[in-house]
C-alpha cells in the first residue's frame, strides 16, 4: 500500500519571524511536532477484490475496531473535557452503529463489487458532501466530524496507526486539526496548535480556547516551514511566529512567558470584581463577539454585557444568506444567554473586505470608501428588514439594542428608523410577537458622524466609537494597509478631538456612549478614553481582566487632567510618550501593560 510521503521539508536554520492570525491568544514556546495524517491513494483503495463476503467482513471488522477506540476515547476524555466533546464521539459511534448507514456500505460492496476501503471512502464522502452543503454552520462542521471517522476506518481497514505520539512537551503543527486529533495529544504534553485551515469556530478552536492554549493560524503551508523538533515561538498575544529562535529571543521571551501566566491567572481570579476608579466611579467593561460560543467567554471574564455583537460573522460564514429564523435564533440565545446584561447587536458591517459571497457586489476601487455597512442596508432592504425583524422578534426581554455602522449623514438615520417602523408594523400586522422598545445606536466611524454628532445624537439612543474606522477615514490610512500600517494611530491628536466633540454633544443631550474599537484593548488608552468622559468601553473577551484592573489603578480626575494635557499635544507621537509616562507614575504593576 502506497502511503503518501511527506512534503521535503527545507530546514529553516536561521530565526526567522512569521506572522499568524491568533485564533486563541497565548503565549507557547517548545518544539513543534508536525502531525501529518497518512492520506490514502485512491488506487490503494481500489485493490481487487477476492470475495465479496471477505470484503463485507473486513469492513465489519473495521467498525468493531474504530467503534472500539472511539468509546475508549470517549472514557478517557470524560475526566478532562466537557460534554461539547464528548458529543463529538457519541455521534460518531451512533453513525457506526446505524444500521441503515452500515447497510448502504455493504450493499455498494456487494453491488459494485467493490473493496470495503474504496465502499467507505465513496459513502462517507458522500454523506460528508452532503453536510458540507448545508446551509446551517454547525451541520457543515459535522461533516469534518464525518471526515474524521473516515480516516479512522480506512486506518482500521488497513491496520495503520495514526501519529498522536509524542514524548516531551510540543507545539502542535497540522494543515488541519479535527477534534479528535487534539484529543489525542495527551494534554499535558500540549503547548499550543498552529494550522493551515481552521477558525474561530473550529473545533479545536474551541478545544484550544477552553483549554487555554494558545491557536493560531497561518494560511501558509506550514509543513514547508516548520519541521518536528524545530524549536518555535508562538505569540498569539501580537500575532507573532518564530522558528529557530536566537538564545536571546528565547530568553526574552521565556521571561515574558513566565509574566504571562501569573499575571493572567491572578486577573482571571478578579474578573468579576468591578471595575471601579479608585475615586469611586464604574466603568462598564463589555465583550466584542462575532460568534455565539464567545458568550460563556464573555461571562467568565467578567464582561458587564455584549459592546458589539459584529452580526456579520452570521452572514460571511455561510454560502447562503442565513433566513430570519436562523438570526432569530442566533439574536434570541445571545439574549437569553446574557440574562439581564445588555447586548448591542450591530446590523450587517457588509462591505468593504467582509463581501458576501452571495451578493453581486460591484468591483469597486475603494472598497472602504464604497458600498459598505447602512449604505448596503438601506439599498438591499429585503436583507436589512430580514435582519431587523429577526432582532425585534428576539428582543422578547429586552437586553437587545440595535447599533447601526457607518453613518455618514442624517439620512441613513431617517431611513433607518423608518425602515424600522415599517418592520415593526408588519410584525404587528401578521401578529407575530416582538417587544416595540428597541434602542437604536450608531456608530461614531466616520470624522462627518463625529463632527455632526450634536445633529444626530438627537436622533437615536446611543453612541459607539468605532476607532478601527475612525481611524482608517480620519488619518486616511487604509486599517488593511501593511506598508502604512505604522500611520495607523488611533491616539492621533486629531482622533482625540474629535472624540472629545463627539462626547462632549452626547453628554450634552443624556445619551449614552461607548466605545468598541481596538483601542479600548489597548491598556495605554485606558486613562485617556476615561478621561475624555467615556463609562463603557467593549473589547476581545479574554482582556478584559487586564483592563478591568488597569481601570482600577487611578481616578477619573488624574485621567481627566491627562486628558487636559494631551489635548494640548501636537503629535500622536507625544500623546502617546504622556500616556506611557502617566502610566509609569500611576500604575506599580507594569506588566499589566505587556
Ligand atoms: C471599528 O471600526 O472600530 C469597529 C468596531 O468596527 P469594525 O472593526 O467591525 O469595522
Ligand atoms: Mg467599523
């Protein structure tokens, strides 16, 4: 039986740094073990076949066995995983034990007279196709799941093991990790997973995340960059790879590692402490997600609610656009699952580098500055009102609040409420049941919103800076940029400005505004953002103990004299040497920083 050999692999000697999506944030240093999974040659699984019925037995036998190692699997992963895993296994000894499924394999042997390695692989990828085509997200991750006890039968029927050994504490490297492949790995021994393929809401994301390991991702073929027993750096705190590290990387980075995890662990213990200036005033600390498995994250570290809920993950993540059932859905559990906590879900962010796939998006030269986010909506408005009414449906509690993205002019507001009214009445006339109270926000983006927010603050019920796109639009640094990207300041004096306007008029007329753009994560800008009068400010789930911590190390009045000065700076680059020295002076705890 020909197996197919592995890639040549050229050893890289020297230290060489990668970038990496982070999937997981972390820190891991160790060897890699590069797993491979042996990958069957169609013409191994044709072979002649002798006897039908000795064909049908092997294929019996197979089931036995992998049926067999799944329920050991399942014993052994039952003392260290919760049931999310363990149903991963259920299901598929359940598919083995289908005496439906099992007989449409047999029949194809006997029918087609074919081998029971090339019955099994023609059936389970018929099954496995089948659930890829699937609308719903968690049927097409099933068909990885199908994928994955393909392999495992092909491995019972030729009586070839898989690589899930290694001795000493490794970083695993993979073109693609099933759940049952990160199980595998004794859990001690883990470090960390990198993959070619994969995604936040992979399985062995999730693995990794509830393991606390870290995961990222690098869409380069890493089996011609890593090789096992390469000494390698993940930082999935700054999206940072490093093969062959010098003696002084490794060194600099062990003693950052070290910080890592007993700073992690200690602000994990306060997460849900409050966070609360030390003259006495409360900072809503909120959670960013895309997805709904982000939720129980949000709660274990200590969000006071959902700042944004980036709807669009729904829509990029399918082929299809997803019905108003499947939002309906999606809205309702985020709600219920956040009991009496707030939860700002924005409408579609279409547009710009999100293009769905399923929408004849015009090629346009700035994609940026183009057919993005309300305009979108407001001109695809089966789609918008789709969304609407799954929202106003779900909102049955009332946590739910619908944050619109990209406002430039007083319009997009005007249409919006009324495409609202519209939906709400023909939710009235079909007597569907919806809750009529739905605070609507918008996002502070673009400067126009900025500079018009005492116009159009008027309008709505909340405020949310979007500084990823404040930024972008105000600076004219395109945020997808890498050769600029050192021009992207999101402390520029003239962001700055135009928050403390944008504040100052939202103060003025009682309504509410946050913030959730990247710079709410970033520890420096706390005193800033606090003392330009922000009380909510929403981030990645998994800072917010850093942040909630950092906020209680000073006073809103020293962060407000900051602020006093830094208006007076001339440069980002000033503003932000202030703010590390204000930092250096307030908070003894520098790693809270890192
Ligand atoms: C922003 O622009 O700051 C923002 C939060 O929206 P997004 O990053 O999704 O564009
Ligand atoms: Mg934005």
């Amino acid at each position: 039986m020909k197996i197919k050999n592995s890639e040549k692999i050229s050893r890289i000697k020297k230290e060489v740094r990668l970038d990496v999506l982070s999937i997981v944030p972390g820190l891991a240093m160790g060897p890699a073990y590069y797993f491979r999974k042996f990958s069957f040659e169609i013409d191994d699984l044709n072979y002649p076949v002798e006897s039908i019925q000795g064909e049908i037995e092997r294929f019996r036998r197979a089931c036995a066995k992998t049926s067999n190692l799944l329920k050991k699997t399942k014993q052994l992963s039952s003392v260290i995983y919760d049931e999310q895993f363990l149903e991963i296994f259920e299901s598929q000894i359940a598919l083995l034990e289908d005496r439906i499924f099992l007989k449409e394999i047999e029949t194809f042997i006997r029918e087609k007279k074919h081998s029971a390695a090339f019955a099994v692989f023609s059936v389970f990828r018929e099954k496995m196709d089948y659930f890829m085509g699937l609308e719903n997200e968690y049927f097409r991750e099933r068909s990885l799941d199908i994928q994955d006890l393909k392999h495992k039968m092909l491995h019972a029927i030729f009586g070839v093991g898989t690589e899930y050994q290694i001795s000493i504490p490794s970083i695993i490297f993979a073109e693609y990790l099933s759940p049952s492949d990160t199980i595998h790995f004794s859990r001690n021994l883990v470090l960390g997973f990198v993959s070619d393929t994969g995604g936040k809401t992979s399985h062995a994301a999730i693995l990794a995340r509830s393991l606390n390991l870290p995961y990222a991702i690098n869409n380069q073929n890493l089996s011609k960059i890593v090789q096992t027993e390469d000494f390698v750096i993940v930082d999935a705190y700054s999206g940072q790879m490093i093969i062959n590290p010098t003696r002084k990387t490794i060194e600099s980075y062990k003693e950052l590692k070290k910080k890592y995890t007993e700073i992690d662990l200690a602000l994990k213990e306060e997460a849900g402490l409050p966070a609360r200036t030390l003259d006495g005033v409360e900072i809503d600390v909120l959670a960013n997600v895309e997805f709904l498995n982000e939720i129980p994250g949000a709660h274990s570290y200590g969000a006071n609610g959902i700042g944004l809920f980036r709807t669009e993950g729904i829509f990029l993540e399918k082929d299809g656009l997803p019905d108003e059932e499947e939002q309906y859905q999606i809205y309702r559990r985020v709600s219920e699952e956040m009991i009496d906590k707030p939860v700002i879900l924005r409408s579609l962010d279409a547009g710009g580098d999100k293009v769905l796939k399923d929408i004849d998006h015009p090629e346009e030269q700035n994609p940026f500055l183009g057919w993005r986010a309300i305009r979108f909506c407001l001109d695809e408005q089966d789609i918008f009102k789709t969304q609407l009414r799954a929202i106003l449906r779900a909102n049955i509690s009332g946590n739910l609040k619908l944050l619109i993205p990209m406002v430039s002019c007083l319009r997009e507001i005007e249409e919006t409420k009324k495409i609202l009214e519209e939906v709400k009445s023909e939710l009235r006339h079909k007597g569907q049941e919806f809750r009529e109270e739905l605070e609507l926000g918008i996002m502070i983006e673009i400067p126009a919103a900025a500079i018009m927010s005492d116009i159009f603050a008027r309008e709505v019920d909340f405020l949310s800076f979007g500084t990823n796109d404040l930024t972008q639009y105000t600076l004219a640094v395109d945020r997808t940029n890498q050769k600029i990207a050192r021009l992207f300041n999101d402390l520029h004096p003239a962001i700055l400005r135009l928050m403390q306007m944008t504040i100052t008029n939202a103060h003025n007329l009682n309504k509410e505004i946050s913030i959730c753009g990247e710079l709410a994560a970033n520890p420096d800008a706390i005193p800033v953002l606090i003392g330009l009068g922000l009380r909510k400010l929403s981030m990645s789930p998994f800072i917010i103990p850093r942040i909630k911590k950092i906020i209680r190390s000073f006073s809103v009045s020293e962060c407000e004299s900051l602020v006093d000065h830094l208006l007076t700076l001339p440069s980002a680059l000033q503003i932000i040497e202030e703010t590390k020295k204000f930092f250096n002076d307030k908070i003894s705890n520098k790693d809270l920083l890192i």
